[in-house]
C-alpha cells in the first residue's frame, strides 16, 4: 500500500495553555516549494511516537479543559520536514516558540488543505486542525515525554506541518469564519484525524490498534463540499457522535451548565480527587462520598463555555442531601477554568438524613474569565455512602445580593389556615398557621413572622412581628374596622427565611364591647332609682330591655346615646321617666345591648327589687 500521497494530520480533542505570546516572525522561515507529503515512513514514526497515548479518551482531565480554547502553542522547531527523519535523529529541537494558537492554525491549515479547495472544504480542515492543536497541547501536559519538554506540537509531519508566514487568503478566512467553534463529544476534546483518502484511513485505523477511528478523507470534503454539504455536516459525517458549540459572552439569567438533571448519565460532569468507590447515578440522580483513606475531598465539576467580564454577579445553586447517618460537610465553588484565584466558595453541612433541598454560592469574579468552572467538593472523608446531587445551574444574575456569598436552602412556606381569604372577621382576629417543612440546618428552631397591612403591597404594615418573631403558629392581631391583607412566613433560628405565604384579605368588623350594667342590682331604693350602665365607645346606640316577675318584657326600647343621658363613662336613665309603673316589692330583670352598623355586644339580665325603705333593727330588738 502506497500512503505517500497523504496529507496526514491527528487531529484530537482537549483543554488550555497560557504562555507569553512571541511574535510569528521568531519562527524561522523556510517555506518548501512543494508541498511536504507524508511517506509510509512518517506514518510508522508517528505510531510509535502516540503508542502511549490512552486511546479509551478517560485519560485523567483535573488539569484539562474542554471548554476554554488555548490561547496560545509551544511549537517545536525541528530541522527536518518528515517525521520519520526527525525520529530516527533523536527527536532534536532547535527552538521553542511560544505563539498565538490562532497565527499557528493559520500556517498550518494551507499547508495541509489545499488552499483553493471550496470553503467549506477548507473550513472543515480549519476546525480539524485546530482541534488536533488543542488536544496536542492537553494531551502532553496531561502525560509529559510524548513529546520534548516543554513542546506541544513540532512543525513537521509528527503533527501539523507549520511554516513561518504560510498563511493564504483562502485558508484564513476559513479559520476566521469557524473559529469560535469547538468540536467535543460530551463536552470533551476528543481524539481525531485526517488523511488525504477514505481508504487511507481504513488503513490507517487497523495499523494504530484501532485508534484512528475518527478520521476523514481530504478529497472526499472537497467532493461533498462542491456536492452543497456545509462544513459542520462533512465533520459530522466523519467523527461522529461530536456536538457543535460557540463561545460566546454568558447570557443574563440563564442556566450555561449541561446535562444539570443528569437525565443524560455523566454527560459533561467530571469527577476527580478522592471519590470514593460505587459513585453513579440513580434515578436520575448523582450519589458520592470521599473514601476514607483519601488525603483529597471527593469533587464532582464542570466547566461552562462562556467568556465573563470582570466583576459579574454569578450564582451556582445545586440541590443537596445526605442519606447517610451523619452530617456531611460539602463546599461549592465558582472559580475560572484555569485558576483559583477570585473564586467564590461556600462551605455546608448537611445532616444526617437531609432530603435533597437547594444551596448556593454567590460571587462575583474579579477579573474576566474565557470559562467557568463550577465545583462540588464532599470534605468528610468518612467513607459512608454519600452526598446526593441534582438540579444544578449556573446563572448570571445581574440583581445577585455578592455580599451574601453562602445560601442554605430556606424552610418550607407555611399554610394559613385562618382567616381565610375574602372572611369577615371580628378584631381581634387570630392568624393561624401550619408550620412548613424543616431546612435540616444545625440549630433549626422554627419561628412565624406575620404582617398586616391595609396597603396590598405591605408597603406599610399595621401590624409586623419582625422584631420579636412567634414561636408560636397563632397570633392574635387587633385592627380596626377595615378591609386588611395578611402574609406570613417561617423563619428557621438561624439565617433563613421561607417564601411568604400567598396575600389574603379579611374584612375587619369592629364590634361595641357588652355594657357593664351599674344599677339597680339586688335591693334598690325605688325613689330616685335610674338604670345606671358603663358605656361602650364603639357604641351607637343602646337597646334597654325590662322583663317582670313572669319573665314578661315589659320595656323594649332602642336609642342613641344622647336620649338615654351618656357621658363619656356611663349612661343614666330614670325609672320613673320610662312611662312603666314599677311595684315595690317584685323582682325584675333588665339588659342593655351596645350597638354599632358592624353588630352588637350586649350584657347579662342582671335582677333587680325596688324597696320603699330599708330599715335596720336595734340589736336585741324582737317583734
């Protein structure tokens, strides 16, 4: 088989750099007058060279990146053109050379695609090339020796050809028009290639062992370019499953995490540090625990492709529980990709036995980021199964409160059981609640705030417990007569407060208090007697009612305050101006009832006997 017609290139997916740039100009210049062609030759050398590169694509990413682009490459420049000549010479490096990722690609691709190919043909070159770039530099940093110290990429046929000052118009616009776009499989950079036949590559993938599975034939993109296929169908086509995304700037209110349900098992999470043994996922939910022996806190992350300018407000709320028998100390972190430095984090624990409920951290980043990654770390290294994991996400929030950096999740919402909503009601009335659920924090001890107010927006509470919250469910609130709206909510003892319960309305009624009836009581004097009752100040008017020996009314009159002789502390009425004639010596009884338009509060009958004279006999005295 004849392979010397190929314009061979890996190219394979994965994670970051960040080098000084140098100028494309320290590259030395020597430009060939041919195209530089892959020989059978090259092809074993470059097999030899990747035979230790983990072909399972699990290799270890904690200090990989598949979302934020490299920023720049450490090109090897070599002496030789082909592989297998640099190989066989002992691998020698003449420079270094630190350089902008994107001024690389741009003399790598017209020396690997034929520059007057269609654009989209060139186009799919552009993004393979550039992939192949990203996982060289993540690749040698993840497993130093693949190539020379300090070396991600050399400039001969090992890797990408690379020429100083290469670049065409044609090739370049291609770079340009894809460049924000990364290939990934589940969010990772994975490992492809390409040679210049379809055939090529079935040959190629039996002589690596089978790992050179992704690979595309240069000739046919041109052919299904010229056919009407676009670019990201021709990549699609060849390495296959690959997702498409952009980098972009993040979006306000709006969740950037992928798979935050887990509905797609670990697609886009990564685990890493002292994990213990049986994490995965359940029902749709992720379980873990640190292992005992472990030096490192079990962490769980991911990272989100979105660029963040300095000084975002940003929120990483994921729901938490712990059914293991004891409490869990967990910390969430939202930090750059590549760093630590500015990062937010937030330390919980979690008791035993604690449902799945919602916690945060909320941080602003320092500087700009080109990524975030967001962190779930378990610090108990207890070995007990475990912490449990859903709903995660991810959200720039421009109204975020950074000045409180750590949520617990609140306690649940109580129930207002009375009053109820559109009730008449008397004042006092009772605000009666059912608790809502427990927040499992340490120290919960629950509380009720209540608010009364006759603006619909508590914008002015009448009444507000704030300052000395219930621990009692009831509160008993006095108001006067009007419409008024009531809310409340649960508070848990130590930072929490729970959604307010929904507004209800009541129509307040304010009610004339019973009049305390003063005289006549027991034996009265019958000359000058008045019915003597304390007033009621909310009254309007009083009914007088008189019934005899026989339980008979004999008197049953109604009028304001003014005709029965009020004061402001008491009402007089004279017997003898009622026009009933009163017999000495016979009980009666009489009530009086305080009215206003609202209702009415009225007294007992109390008994009366008018006397003509009371006499009091001389000790000793007998009849």
């Amino acid at each position: 088989m004849n392979l010397r017609l190929l314009y061979l290139s890996l190219c394979c997916l994965v994670m970051l750099s960040a080098a000084p740039v140098s100028a494309q100009t320290d590259v030395p210049l020597r430009l060939p007058s041919d195209p530089i062609i892959r020989t059978e030759a090259d092809l074993a050398a470059i097999a030899a060279l990747d035979s230790n590169i983990p072909r399972d694509a699990t290799f270890d990413p904690r200090v990989v990146s598949h979302v934020q682009i490299p920023l720049t490459v450490n090109v090897g420049i070599t002496p030789y053109a082909h592989c297998s000549d640099w190989v066989n010479n002992g691998r020698p490096i003449t420079e270094i050379v630190t350089m902008d990722l994107k001024t690389y690609i741009k003399n790598v691709l017209p020396n690997e695609w034929p520059n007057a190919w269609h654009p989209e043909s060139l186009k799919s070159g552009a993004v393979a090339a550039k992939m192949f770039a990203w996982w060289r530099i993540n690749i040698t940093e993840t497993y130093p020796g693949i190539r020379p110290p300090g070396v991600h990429v050399v400039d001969n046929t090992c890797d990408q050809v690379f020429f100083a000052n290469s670049h065409r118009p044609t090739t370049d616009a291609a770079i340009d028009a894809t460049w924000p776009v990364r290939m990934t499989d589940a969010e990772r950079v994975v490992e492809i290639h390409y040679l210049a036949w379809d055939w090529q590559c079935a040959d190629a993938l039996a002589a690596n062992g089978g790992g050179w599975w992704r690979c595309m034939g240069q000739n046919e993109t041109r052919t299904m370019a010229e056919s009407g296929a676009g670019y990201q169908t021709i990549l699609n086509t060849y390495y296959e499953p690959v997702q498409f995304s952009v980098t972009a700037a993040m979006p306000q209110t709006k969740n950037v995490l992928l798979n935050p349900k887990f509905t797609d098992g670990m697609g886009s999470w990564f685990v890493q540090g002292g994990i213990g043994a049986g994490y995965g996922i359940s029902d749709g939910v992720f379980k873990f625990h640190r292992a005992t022996n472990s030096a490192e806190p079990a962490t769980l992350y991911q990272d989100a492709n979105v660029i963040v300018s300095a000084d975002t407000p940003l929120k990483f709320m994921v729901k938490l529980g712990n059914p293991s028998a004891v409490a869990k100390t967990v910390r969430l972190r939202i930090r750059a990709i590549e760093t630590t430095t500015g990062s937010t984090e937030c330390t919980f624990t979690l008791a035993a036995g604690a449902p799945l409920l919602s916690y945060s951290v909320v941080g602003a980043n320092p500087v700009g980021w080109m990524g975030v990654r967001v962190t779930l770390s378990v610090m108990t290294a207890d070995g007990l199964d475990g912490v449990t994991v859903d709903d995660a996400t991810l959200k720039f929030i421009p109204t975020a409160d950074t000045g409180i950096p750590c949520l617990t999740p609140r306690p649940g919402k109580p129930t207002m059981t009375a009053p109820l909503n559109a009730q008449a009601v008397r004042s006092p009335f009772v605000v009666t609640l059912t608790p809502g659920a427990s927040n499992f924090v340490q120290g919960y001890s629950p509380s009720w705030q209540v608010q009364v107010d006759n603006n619909s927006d508590f914008s002015s509470p009448f009444y507000d417990n704030a300052a000395s919250l219930s621990i009692e469910p009831s509160i008993s609130v006095a108001v006067s007569a009007e419409t008024w709206y009531v809310r409340a909510r649960q508070y848990d003892g130590v930072s929490m407060f729970s959604a307010w319960t929904s507004r209800i309305s009541v129509s307040v009624s304010q009610l004339p208090a019973a009049p305390i009836l003063i005289a006549p009581i027991g034996d009265a004097a019958a000359v000058g007697q008045s019915f003597v009752w304390q007033t009621s100040n909310l009254a309007t008017q009083y009914r007088l009612v008189i019934k005899d020996a026989a339980g008979v009314i004999i008197y049953n009159q109604i009028n304001p305050p003014a005709t029965w002789g009020c004061t402001a502390d008491s009402c007089a009425v004279a017997l003898d101006s009622l026009g009933v004639t009163f017999i000495s010596g016979l009980p009666y009884s009489w009530k009086v009832t305080a009215q206003n338009p609202s209702g009415k509060g009225m007294s007992k009958f109390k008994a009366f006997t008018l006397i003509d004279s009371v006499r009091v006999m001389p000790e000793g005295f007998r009849r």
